[in-house]
C-alpha cells in the first residue's frame, strides 16, 4: 500500500470510485482506505475524497508513534533547509483517548525541540485536523500534516499531500449564475464520482440528455472533456449555457461544448463518436416527511416507465453509448430504505450492471440524512457496445 485516502460520508461511493480510479483498495476504518496504485491522480478529480497522504511508515507498537513522527517532521525540515515548523497530527482510529492525543503532540514538540527545531502544532477541534484548517495553516505549503491511522492490524502513518478544495466546491455549488431550489440541487461531488465511474475513455464525449443547469457538464469540462447536453426545458438550457460561459470565465479554461433542447426520451441527436452517458434521471415528487406505502407504488409506477423508457430507447441506438451512469430514486421509510428495483429489467434490456469487488452495485446510494428521496447510482453498459468493440 503506498497511499491513503480519507474520504467523506458516502463511504460506498467513494470505495466504487477509488476503485474505479485506482483499481485495488483496501477499507481499513469507515473513512480510510488504503490504495495500492502509487499513481498520482488530483484530489480536485475525485469527488468522494477529503485527504490524500503518502505513507511514510507502518509499526505495531504505539510507544514508537511520536519517535517516528518526529523522524517524518525532522526529515522535512532538513529537505526544506528550514530551523522551524509548524505542523499538525491527525488520529483516525475507532477508540483514542484525547489526552493521549494532547501527550502526544506535546512530546513531538519537545522531540523537535532536543534537535534544535522550533515547532508550532495546530490543534484540531476533535482527534482530526479538517480541510479547512489544513488550508488556512497552509499545512501542505509551509509545514505538515501526519495522518495516523489505528486499526486492529497495525498503525500507519501517513503525511497528508492534497486536500479538497473546499472553496472551489462551494463555488461551483453556491457561486454560478443559475442555481436555486428548482434549478441545480445536484452536487458538484456527486457529479465527479459519477463520472469516474463512466470510466470512458479520454477522448470519449460525455453527454447528459438531462442536463439541467449544468452540473454535470461542468465537472466534465473541468477534467478537459468535450461535453454535450440537451434538456427538454428551454430555460434549463439557457441555465447550462450560462454556467457554463461562468466556469471557462472563472476557471480560465476552454472547451468544446454543445447544449440544446430534445427530450431525452427520443434522443433524436446524439455523438457522432464514442461517448458516454452522465446524467441524473427524474427523481419525481420531493417530499419533506416519510411517505406511504401506495405513495411511493405510484411513484414507482410512474418512473418506472420514466427510466425503462429511456434506457430502451438508448440500447436501439444506431451508436450506442459506452457506458451509462445515471441516477434513480429511492426513498426512506420506517422500514428502511426503499429502492425502485428495476434491476431485473435493466438487464432484460441489453445491459451489464458493473459489478465491484470492494462494494454490492446496489448499495450505491447519496442520501443526505434527513432527506425522504435519495439516489441510488447505476453503472450501466450496453451489451451491444461490447460486441462492436467500443
């Protein structure tokens, strides 16, 4: 294992998208994961990641925790030819006493101190140091951040190499030209998970037939894609085109795009090249409290046909996608999660459902905790696109 990835709340999200960007990974706490692919691949690309670190050392024995972090700190001073460091420590484990914490950090100090080192440590609020203030401590620019991971097996530890640019998240989120309740509620974090479980080739088009303001659009355009996007509201279109126009114009860069109105269900117009489909299907009625059993029937009813409907009419097509990522609703009730289960049918269709090694397909879901409507993600793929090569 060469790196470790911290990630956010989505844990069976983020294991599909490592994996599919690194290949193998290995869980070790509920929000740590090992990778073994010592590729390096930016953080502003992986929509489910908080930190990145590399390891710099593995033990069994706790009593050589601050010996070897002090070692990490004293090797970065004498490579940045500098007498002083501010530094921070991040402690991931199931079970850590914060008095042992503060012990810690305290005689990491000293440690320093004995090597003529003068040393400021940042104190996280609880047993981590979080994004922001690895950020405003510039951390990564003028000091470090050891991350040290406990678990039943062994202790490893980590010094952390890239954060999530939180900031830019929140613009992309809060700060575009269009965004209200009706008009762009699908995250910017999600929409980069879904596109790296496309998995499509680089020169590949991604193309969202929903495409609502653009967010998907906008990841895309980001990680240097040629983007198409078409919705059957006009407004919506008028919306992607402006957000878009906003993104080159903040983020400074270029890219080919085509945005224009078609209902989804026809698919009339579609890449003339190998392409993929990203997009975030209708998720029907928002409600705010548990719904019905014959409510969500209904539900289930109308967009079923919605989405069978849809995917139907994408496994007729003369070019057929390579890949497929959509979004479908499921919905909380008091006795857990409900799902559309439409699975059976998909499959019926033409499609493989991709299968991963480190999660179940079906338990890709993005749910924030009180919500009623939550999505589960599907990672489609034509079969007939396997049989002409694409």
């Amino acid at each position: 294992m060469k790196q470790i990835a911290i990630i956010g709340r989505e844990r069976n999200l983020a294991l599909a998208e490592l994996e599919t960007v690194f290949g193998a990974v290995e869980p070790i706490l509920d929000d740590v994961v090992a990778i073994k692919d010592e590729n390096s691949t930016s953080i502003d690309r992986l929509g489910s990641v908080i930190k990145i670190g590399k390891i710099v050392a593995t033990t069994q024995d706790m009593f050589k925790l601050e010996s070897l972090i002090t070692a990490e700190l004293e090797r970065q001073v004498l490579e940045d030819k500098k007498t002083s460091i501010d530094f921070g420590v991040s402690i991931y484990a199931d079970k850590y006493n914060p008095k042992d914490y503060r012990r810690l950090v305290i005689n990491i100090k000293k440690l320093l101190q004995k090597s003529k080192i003068k040393s400021r440590f940042v104190l996280p609020k609880s047993l981590q140091l979080n994004a922001a203030q690895v950020k405003h401590n510039k951390l990564l620019r003028k000091g470090s951040e050891i991350m040290v991971i406990i678990s039943d097996r062994t202790i490893t530890i980590a010094k952390t190499e890239q954060i999530q640019n939180i900031d830019s998240y929140s613009l992309r989120d809060f700060g575009r030209p269009n965004r209200n309740m009706q008009v762009g509620m699908f995250p910017p974090k999600l929409a980069q998970i879904m596109l790296n479980l496309a998995q499509a080739e680089e020169s590949a088009t991604i193309y969202d037939p929903f495409c609502g303001s653009g967010v998907v659009l906008q990841e895309a355009m980001l990680m240097g894609r040629v983007v198409w996007g078409s919705d059957i509201a006009e407004k919506m279109v008028r919306a992607s085109v402006e957000n878009i126009h906003w993104l080159q114009n903040e983020y400074r860069i270029d890219g080919e795009f085509k945005v224009f109105e078609a209902d989804a269900t026809k698919l009339d117009t579609t890449p003339d090249k190998k392409y993929s489909i990203v997009t975030e299907g209708y998720l029907g009625k928002m409600y705010s409290q548990t719904v019905t059993s014959d409510e969500i029937a209904t539900q289930k009813s109308e967009l079923s046909k919605i989405y069978l409907g849809f995917l139907d009419k994408i496994i007729s097509l003369e070019q057929t996608p390579e890949s497929v990522v959509i979004t479908i609703p499921c919905w909380q009730t008091k006795s857990g999660l409900e799902a559309l289960n439409i699975i059976d049918q998909i499959e019926k269709l033409g499609y493989t459902i991709k299968q991963f090694k480190s999660v179940r397909t079906l338990d890709l879901i993005y749910k924030r905790e009180k919500q009623v409507v939550g999505r589960q993600i599907l990672v489609l793929r034509p079969k007939n696109s396997i049989k002409k090569g694409k």
